[in-house]
C-alpha cells in the first residue's frame, strides 16, 4: 500500500487579506483546519506536518492528534523547506498543499498522489475560464489560447526524492510561485490531474465569501 506525508504550508501573514487567514472561520470551522481535515481523510496519508506558528499549531493539535509541526520561513520555499526536513524517510510520496485552500477533497488528493507515484510529479490543476491577455504597461500584447491554458492548484504531489532534489538545486529560485516549477526545472515531466473549481484559495475577503457558501451548498446535498 502507498504511504505518503503531507506538508500544510499555512506560514503567510495575510497581507492581501488584512489579516493572517489560517485561522479564520469558515462555517464555524478554521480554514487550516479544514485543510488539516482533508488529509486526515485520506488514508494514503500517514503523516501530516503544518508549517505554521507555533500559536495556530497549538490550537490545531488540541483537536487533531498525531500532527507534526515545522517552523515557517520567510518565504514560500523556504516554508517548505522546513516542511521537508520533517518528512518520515521510509514515506517515499509527499503532497504539498496550501493552508488556505480549506475545501480540497480526500478523493482529489488521493488521485494526485496516485498520479505522482506513477509520473514522478502531479499537480491538481483546472481548465482556465477566462480568455487570457498578455499586458505591458498598459496594453495588451497579445491574448494567449486558453485551451492549453489551466490555472494550477494544490496538493502537488511528488516523488519525495525528486522534491528534494529540486529543492536542494533550485531551492534560490526566487521567482517560482509554486514548487512544481523548480521540479519542472530538472526535466521532470508535471502530470495534471483534473480538479475541482471548489478548490479555491483564500486570498481576499471575498473568497472567504464564496468559501462559506460552498460549504453551505455541500451540506444541503
């Protein structure tokens, strides 16, 4: 049977948010511990390590047992880095995940991992809705084809060597905006695996919004 890690990066400040967002309500329950949750569920995950404050740490393990935690750095990867370090070496998958992506599926992690152990790497990903410009300045340079276009999401799953690996060669790539761009880098073909546009991330107060009535939408079902 296949036996992966997660990492729950939620290290953020919140600085589009006005506020740190890990710990905000979402229908009477936190947007980590939601994220928390989804791992929990799914039993491919034999560990779960949350890169976060020591304070949200403490009040996420009064309810969930079993949860590792790992200090956050100053940046994303770096934040990862520390997840990383964390990771059971006998686990070869680890999945990646947003903290503030709280309305993730068990059964869309469990797919993601799968594709990973096949592939090296995955990431769940969805098809882009809107056309797409190119803008310079204030012009659009050109509008990209948005059937080959899709917006990325998380868990991302790998290989746990291939992660390191990328990690430790590009780990000073300060433009990347996600890891699966430095395994990219190695030469590593990223599967997709088809998402669901539920999996949005809490960024603006707004998605906090439509994050509660998702949520509301799903009990009535």
């Amino acid at each position: 049977m296949l036996k992966a890690s997660a990492i729950i990066v939620a290290g953020g400040s919140g600085v589009r948010m006005g506020r740190p967002k890990q710990m905000l309500p979402i229908n009477g329950k936190a947007v980590l511990a939601r994220s928390v949750e989804a791992f929990k569920k799914t039993p491919l995950v034999k560990e779960i390590i949350v890169v976060t404050t020591a304070e949200n740490f403490a009040k996420l393990s009064r309810k969930y047992k079993g949860l590792i935690y790992a200090e956050p750095g100053p940046s994303r990867i770096e934040s990862l880095k520390s997840g990383l370090a964390k990771v059971n070496s006998a686990f070869k998958l680890v999945a990646v995940h947003d903290g503030a992506r709280p309305l993730v599926s068990p059964k869309a992690v469990k797919a993601c991992l799968e594709s990973a152990n096949k592939n090296k790497a995955a990431v769940l990903a969805v098809a882009v809705k809107d056309t797409i410009k190119e803008v310079k300045g204030d012009k659009v340079v050109r509008t990209l084809d948005r059937s080959v276009l899709y917006a990325a999401q998380t868990p991302q799953c790998y290989q746990t060597k291939i992660l390191q690996d990328a990690l430790k060669k590009y780990g000073k790539y300060k433009d990347a905006t996600d890891e699966s761009q430095l395994v990219e880098k190695l030469g590593v073909k990223v599967a997709v695996v088809l998402s669901s546009y539920d999996n949005i991330k809490i960024t603006t107060p707004e998605d906090l919004i439509i994050a509660e009535a998702l949520c509301k939408s799903k009990k009535k079902k």
